[in-house]
C-alpha cells in the first residue's frame, strides 16, 4: 500500500472538509493516509514522505494562512526532487486573488523541484456540492502517484 502525506490548514472546518473527501479517494485506491493539521506537520515529515498533498484556505488578498507560514517559510530549505505533490484549497471569488494559497504552495513545491502531478483543486468556500470533485481529486492523485512510482 502506498502511503500519503496530507497536510491541511483550516480555519472555518472547510479546508479540513475538502481534506477529508480527498483523503476517502485516496483510501478508495488503497492509499494509506496520513493526514495532519499544519501546526502538527514539520518539515522532517515532509522528507519521510514521496507523496505529498497539501491544502490551505486563502487569506486576505491571496496570502496563506498564518498557521502556514512557518511550514512554508522551512519548506524553502528542503529539496522535493522525486517527491509527487498535489495543492488544494478554499477561498472566496469575492476577493481580487482566488485560491492564492493553492499558488503559492505551488510556487515553493516547483522552486524546491517537486513535481506536481495535477492542477491544484480551487473550491469556492466549502465542499457542498463539490463533494465527488474532491474525492475524484484525491482518487487521481492515488492513480498518477501509482503510475509514476512503478515506472
């Protein structure tokens, strides 16, 4: 069984919402999971692992959360060479910078030379209504993981 690091920061319960569908299609493909608040995630949890989601609600104009900010700035010393990485996130469309966080994240991953093997998921607010969407994104991961790591 492969095994999955995801790693959420959630201020309302709607990123860890969105965290624990994509954690039910992980586990739909036989993917062991360990999902952790981000004030519980450090930085040598991040090397243990070659699969990697991370998931952040956006704050202000399109910043991370401040709960992140520490993973994030020791995340700039690492390197993700042949580690697979997936972003997701909640934000608001009432804001000018939708989703940043899922950006940002996405920015570090490809600077520290993780590969990113599918789009980061951007959900307006919370997961109502866009339940299957999360599960389906969780399930991808799982499959381009599998296929990349058997290759």
């Amino acid at each position: 069984m492969s095994e999955v690091l995801l790693v959420y920061a959630s201020m309302s319960g709607n990123t860890e919402a969105i965290a624990d569908l994509i954690e039910e299609g992980l586990q739909e493909e036989n993917m062991n999971v360990t999902k952790l608040d981000v004030v519980d995630c450090d930085p040598d949890q991040l090397n243990a692992f070659d699969a990697i989601i991370l998931g952040a609600y956006t704050w202000g104009d399109g910043e991370l959360p401040d709960e992140f900010l520490d993973l994030y700035d020791e995340m700039a010393g690492l390197d993700f060479t042949d580690k697979h990485f997936a972003v997701f996130g909640s934000g608001d469309t009432a804001y000018d910078i939708f989703c940043g966080a899922v950006d940002l994240l996405e920015a570090m991953i490809d600077e520290r030379k993780g590969q990113i093997v599918q789009p980061g998921l951007k959900i307006e607010l919370g997961p109502d209504g866009e339940e299957e969407t999360c599960k389906d994104f969780g399930r991808e991961f799982a499959k381009k993981v599998k296929l990349e790591t058997s290759v």
